[in-house]
C-alpha cells in the first residue's frame, strides 16, 4: 500500500496496462472495427467474434480508442481514433477499405521489462507523438497496451498536482468553430491541425465589453468515431445537434489536483479553461497532466520551492516585527511568556528553512536520484513550508 502523502503515488504499474486490447486480422473491413471500437467493452475481442463479458473489470464501461492488427501472434499495426478522424476528413468509404491498408506500422513497443517507472512510457509519447504504445513480453509477444489515459488512472497524485496550475499545462491555442459547422467541417480541423477535440463557440457581445467567444460544447475523436457508427450524415449535421453540453470550465488558477478530480468525476479526457470573461480560451488533456511527471518537469517544483524560500525569508523581517509589536501590547506579566514562544517560533522557522535549503540543494546537486527518494525530499520540503505558512497565518 502507498503512501498518500507521497508526490506521486503509483499503487501499481501493471494496473496501467490494458491487457484486453481490440484485437482484428489484416482482412477486416473498417466499417466492423468502427462497430467494435464503438461498443462498450470488457473484453479482447476480434471483429469475427464479440466478446462483451467483462474479464477486465476496470475496462467495464470503456470504448476502445484503438485496434491492433495481428496475424498468427504478430503484431501488423495499429489503428486509432485519430486515424479513423483523418479518413472521416478525407471523405472514405469505411464499408470498402481494409484495415491492412490503412494501418500505422511498424508499431512502437516496449518491453514490459522495462515498464518499471512512468518515465519510460511518457519519453515514447512525446518522443513519437502517439498515445497508444504497446507492450511486449521478452518473446515480443503481445502483453497489452498502455495510454496517458490508463496510466493516469493509476496514480495517485498529491502534493506535485496541488501546488501546480492549470496555468502551467494548459495549451492556450485551442481550435474552435461555431454552432452552425457541420461535423465533416470538424473532422477536417482535427485532422488538419492534429488535435483531439474542437471547442463549439457562440459570438457574445457584451456592452463595455469587447466581442467574446463563449464556450458551449465540445466534439470530440471519440464523438466522431460514434457518429460514423451511427451513420450520420456528416456533411448535413451540425455541431450544436451533437455536440457535448453544457461544458465545465475550468480557470488557469485552479490547480491541477482539482482539474484531475474533475477528469475522474466526470470521465472525461479533457477540459476546456476559459478566462477574462471567456475572451481567451484553452484546454488540459490528460497528456496535460502527465507531463509534470517528466523528470525535467520537477525540477520545476524545486524552483517553486525555491521561490517559497526567498518568499518567506522576504517576509521574515515583517514577521518579526509584527511579533515585536503584539508582545508591546501584553501585560508585563504576559509578555515574558509571550516573548518566549515568540523566540521557539523564530528558532522553529528559521531550523525549517534552513533543513528546506539543505534538502533543495541536495535535489539539484544529485541529478540521478532514485524516484521514491526524489519524492520524499520534495514530500518532505513541502511539509515543511505548509508548517512556516501556517505559523505565519496563525499569528
């Protein structure tokens, strides 16, 4: 059982592997795997024989976000939502392709071995820009797939996710188009500009206000690979008909324990960040909120925490003669006690600060620091800061 309080808290990484994935032959045809990737799963399943009994309970409920292509335990390809996105975009006829012509191959992998920490899997998503990677066992046979989405489900984040914000992960430069847009003309967007959602805005004019794009929905690949199971007319329907509402917004302030709360609660894979009055707009995917998981990210919590320090040690002289002035108004008899714990207080600050510096120091100077130490130094400073802060409060 991990800690809770640790920074980033993995109970288990093989929890992040779907060992279930969607598994189809060269020969289908696109229209099958779009019926498949479409259904509620529990199951591995190939597109002659369908599966819905869940052996997987933690997949209960979930849709495939991709298939794998395999011939006699070989793997062949992959095949996602977003790819099923840029066929949409390009107008193809799913009932008359083959899933061997328009699979991604070679596939990336990596080997369960390996798969011992989260950095590995996370250096592969941003080193290849895919967010299916699947692992193999030393044989390279098939043990499953691992996605931001799966593994952000098995940590446990706490104080890194607090005291970091939205501000931080957000991607302010989101695509959006208006109500009327037709879903095609959205497919054409996603594929184009390579992104996974376009935020559905309305024109509001406000007066003593500049002109706003107001947030109202969302269509996701997800959406789109429903829709085309569904057999809309993609060209015809507009976005407002189908799309995703009312939004949940979140604000650049909020902090990304509460944006990966909300995630959870609401199970989604995103959530769109509106600001001064809806004028700008931007949005934190799941990616987002792994990517201060990145070892070179944390050195990020350290600056912060050396910002803290100068912070407080700036504010110390104002503590000090705050405490100068309550201990004026105490009676003589009072004030010697009070002096007293008012000293305890400063030795007490100053022995935090001074163990936080030490700790920092340690982290910058010691590039190669295992994780579960890593975590304990930074656990530990943050402790201690909340201490000093709430002395300071307190008094």
């Amino acid at each position: 059982m991990q800690n809770d309080g640790l920074l980033i808290g993995v109970p288990c990484l093989e929890d992040a592997i779907d060992r279930h994935p969607l598994i189809v032959s060269p020969d289908a045809f696109l229209a099958d795997i779009l019926a498949l990737m479409s259904q509620m799963r529990g199951n591995s399943c190939d597109v002659s024989s369908v599966d819905v009994t869940s052996k997987a309970h933690s997949m209960r409920g979930a849709r495939s976000s991709c298939v794998l292509i395999m011939q006699n335990k070989e793997i062949l390809g992959i095949f996602t939502e977003r790819d099923i996105v840029k066929l949409t975009a390009a107008d193809t006829d799913f009932a008359k392709v083959k899933i061997a012509a328009v699979m991604a191959h070679p596939v990336i992998t990596l080997s369960e071995s390996s798969f011992q920490d989260i950095f590995a899997p996370l250096f592969l998503f941003r080193r290849y820009r895919i967010r299916h990677l699947v692992v193999v066992d030393e044989s390279q046979q098939l043990v499953g797939i691992v996605t931001p989405e799966s593994i952000r489900r098995v940590l446990r984040p706490s104080n890194l996710l607090k005291m970091r914000r939205v501000s931080e992960v957000m991607s302010p430069q989101i695509i959006h188009a208006p109500l009327t847009a037709s879903v095609m003309s959205l497919a054409r967007l996603m594929a184009t500009h390579r992104v996974s959602c376009v935020v559905i805005v309305k024109l509001e004019t406000c007066k003593d206000v500049s002109p706003a794009f107001k947030p109202v929905g969302i269509i996701t690949e997800r959406d789109i690979v429903q829709y085309q199971a569904l057999e809309l007319n993609l060209k015809e329907t507009e976005a407002q008909v189908v799309m995703s509402t009312p939004l949940f917004l979140l604000n650049p302030e909020d902090s990304l324990w509460f944006a990966h709360q909300e995630m959870q609660r609401r199970h989604v894979q995103r959530l769109v960040v509106s600001w001064d009055w809806g004028a700008k707009l931007g949005i934190v995917t799941q990616s987002s909120l792994l990517r201060i998981f990145d070892p070179l990210e944390m050195y990020g919590v350290v600056e912060t925490l050396q910002q803290t320090i100068v912070e407080l040690e700036n504010e110390k002289p104002e503590y000090l003669n705050k405490q100068s002035i309550r201990t004026k108004n105490f009676s003589e008899e009072d004030s010697s006690q009070s002096k007293q714990e008012d000293d305890i207080d400063d030795v007490n600050n100053n022995s935090l600060l001074y163990s936080i510096q030490n700790r920092i120091e340690y982290l910058l100077e010691n590039h190669d620091l295992p994780l579960d130490i890593r975590q304990s130094y930074l656990n530990s400073a943050l402790t201690d800061i909340k201490k000093i802060t709430f002395h300071s409060t307190e008094t």
